[in-house]
C-alpha cells in the first residue's frame, strides 16, 4: 500500500507523468535530469563545509580523499533521504546514484578547479535545460511542471525517471497495481487539462 501526503508516490508520480506523456519528450528528461542534478553539485561542491563554518578541520578519512561536508553533500542527502522514504526498493537506488553522484560531481570539481568547473557546469545546464524546455514546447505541448510545482520539478524529477526506466526495462512497481492506479490518475489529469485549455483558448498552456 502506498504512502500518503508528502510521500504520496503514486499521487506524485502521476502528477508527473501528466505533464510527460509524450514518448520523445520523456526520453529528452531521461537523458538529461540526472546531469542536471550531477552538475548542481559540481557547483555546491564550492561552497563552504560544516568544519569551515565552524574553524574546525580535522583530517579525515574523506576530506583526504577530496570529499567534503559541504552543501553538495547535505543536498545529496536529502535527495536520498526523501526517495528512500518514497519506496525502499527503488528509493534506495536512487539514493545510492545520490551519493555517487555527490562523490564524482567532488572529484570533477576538485580536478577543474572553480573557474573552469562553473563553465562547464553552465553550459551542462544550458543545454539540458534547452532540451527539457524543447521537449515540453515542441513535443509535449505543454509547460514543464516547474511552472506549477516546483518541488516536483526539482526534487521529484530525478526519482521520477529513474523509476521510468526500471518500470519500462524490468516492468518494476512499487506495490502490486501501482501502474494500473497511476495511468487511471495520468489520464483524469490530462483530460482536465484539455478541457481547461479548450476553455480558456490557445493561450493557455
């Protein structure tokens, strides 16, 4: 049985697949949220660790291997954290990609050093968000969910896709009937949806 409120897989991901219904544009998030996410923390990478903060720095086993307690690590976390308690089985791998992607996005930044690695993570962000924005106007016909909900755009995508995949290559859901309730809830939603733009007129997105 799924969970309710904030980690309302099903409810959540339904919301999402509304606004991703159309098989190229799917396959465009697919290809790029995860970079997104990587490069934001090539970023975060830069800002200041816990131990700065506080004019502690003690030598530890990860500070010796390039990695560091900053705001990179603690928004990794959270991502991990909150897809775990959305569904343990995909959830946990999820956070797992979190993590690595925490630890790669700090051995990139450390080896470009920041006045390279903001070029790159620039133009990284550039390009794949381009291709979200094309996905959605071209494709999709629709406004990406970032114009409605934020949380789901940037906190949620990243689940999202990865659990697209392990649904499309291994037929994964979280509990027995989960697909069958979320394509009932996709359908409701986009039907609303038509009917609201249909009213309101070509400017309606």
């Amino acid at each position: 049985m799924g969970r309710k409120g904030l980690f309302d897989l099903e409810k959540h991901f339904a919301s999402y697949g509304a606004y991703h219904s159309n098989p190229v544009n799917i396959l465009i998030h697919t290809v790029s949220v995860w970079p997104i996410f990587f490069t934001a923390l090539v970023l975060l990478y830069f800002t200041p660790t816990i131990c700065q903060l506080f004019n502690f720095q003690p030598q530890c086993f990860l500070a010796r291997h390039g990695l560091f307690l900053n705001l990179g690590f603690f928004c990794a976390l959270l991502y991990a954290v909150f897809y775990v308690c959305m569904d343990i089985k995909a959830g946990s791998l999820a956070a797992l990609l979190c993590m690595v992607c925490w630890v790669g996005a700090s051995w990139l930044a450390s080896y470009l050093g920041f006045s390279l690695a903001w070029k790159v993570v620039l133009a990284a962000q550039l390009f794949c968000w381009t291709g979200q924005f094309l996905g959605h106007g071209v494709f999709e016909k629709r406004a990406p969910a970032l114009l409605d909900n934020l949380v789901q755009a940037f906190l949620m995508a990243p689940f999202f896709v990865l659990l697209e995949v392990l649904q499309t290559v291994f037929g994964y859901e979280p509990y027995q009937g989960f697909h069958a309730s979320v394509k009932l809830r996709i359908d409701a939603e986009i039907a609303d949806w038509k009917e609201k733009k249909q009213k309101m007129g070509p400017y309606f997105l």
